[in-house]
C-alpha cells in the first residue's frame, strides 16, 4: 500500500512539473506546492469526521443498476394482482442517453 502511495505521489510530481504539453500542465512554484499539499492534507482526516456522523439511508431513495436497466421499488407493473399476499412487482426500465440527461437537469 505504501508503494502505491509512494508511487502516485512520485508520478504526480512529475506529470505536474515535466508534463508541460503533453499533459497541458505548467509547473508549480514551491508556495503553490505547499498549499496544494496542505489542502490535500485535510480530506484525509474530514473523511474520518464525516464518518463520526450517522446517515439514515433510505432504500427507496437507490435505484437498482444490473446491465443498464433501472429498477427501481416505487413502481410496480400494472399487471400485477392487487391482492394484499402479493408483493408489488418491480419494473425494470431502459436508461438511455435523454432519460439520463433530464435526471442531471432536475
């Protein structure tokens, strides 16, 4: 694990620094390093803050992805039986490309 760390903190640095056009980057000055370290620095212990505080998930809020269908538990089929025994039947819906871009727009 601390090769991988070791590793990305090296390969970073030098696609910053010598990158230039092929990753469009310009190098940066030694304050700008500080401060882009100090700001890293930060999301590791907010991460363990975060977790302190509980978060009550609601399972009706998830939508059930298997091979790019939607299923989701708030509709049901209307051929179902609207006998009480029975549990509602869940739909599965196409997600397309349209369907997708009016979920980012609400």
């Amino acid at each position: 694990f601390q090769f991988v760390i070791l590793f990305t903190i090296i390969s970073q640095f030098g696609l910053i620094q010598y990158g230039g056009e092929f990753t469009k980057t310009a190098p940066l000055s030694s304050e700008q390093w500080v401060r882009t370290i100090g700001l890293a620095s930060v999301t590791l212990p907010l991460g363990v803050i975060m977790r302190w505080f509980p978060v009550k998930e609601n399972m009706n809020d998830f939508a059930l992805v298997s091979c790019g269908n939607v299923i989701t538990s708030k509709e049901t089929n209307s051929s179902s039986s609207s006998s009480s025994t029975s549990s509602p039947t869940p739909v599965v819906r196409r997600e397309t490309r349209s369907t997708r871009k009016s979920k980012k727009t609400e």
